[in-house]
C-alpha cells in the first residue's frame, strides 16, 4: 500500500455508510459471516466476502478505500497489509 493511500476499515452494525445508497461497488468491500471468500465477491451488501483478510486484499486489488464489516464473529486474526 502507498502512503499516501489509506485503508479504512469500518466496524457497524450493519452498514456503516450514513445511507445505504452511499455503498455501492465503488464504495469499498462488504464482509459478513454469512459471505464467501471468492474472487469477485465483495462488491456488494448482497454478494459479500467472509472474512475480514480477504476483504482487505480484495479492497487492495480493486483500488477501493473501505472495507464495510456487518455484525457477527470473524474468527481469524488480521495483520496489516
């Protein structure tokens, strides 16, 4: 990651977005318990990964800033990339 680039992770219940019409694909990448940690997912609240480190590369591989987490137990430890 540049520095002048930064990665925000966003922790919510829920949608962390003051709106849920400001996330979007260009918005950053959606992560729930409930996802799947496949290549292309992500994009959406309805299409979302399940873990938090596979969220962070794919936000990294999309150019995208945020990364949004929903509300459950994520059992893995994350390292900054």
């Amino acid at each position: 990651m540049s520095a002048n680039r930064s990665l925000v992770l966003a922790l919510a219940a829920g949608l962390c977005c003051a709106s849920a019409a400001l996330a979007g694909p260009t918005c950053g990448i959606f992560v729930s318990p409930q996802g799947d940690d496949v290549i292309g997912a992500g994009l959406t609240t309805d299409d979302p990964v399940a873990t938090i480190g596979f969220a962070l590369t794919r936000a990294l591989d999309e150019g995208l800033d945020c990364v949004f987490v929903q509300r459950g137990v994520y059992a893995e430890i994350v390292k900054p990339i």
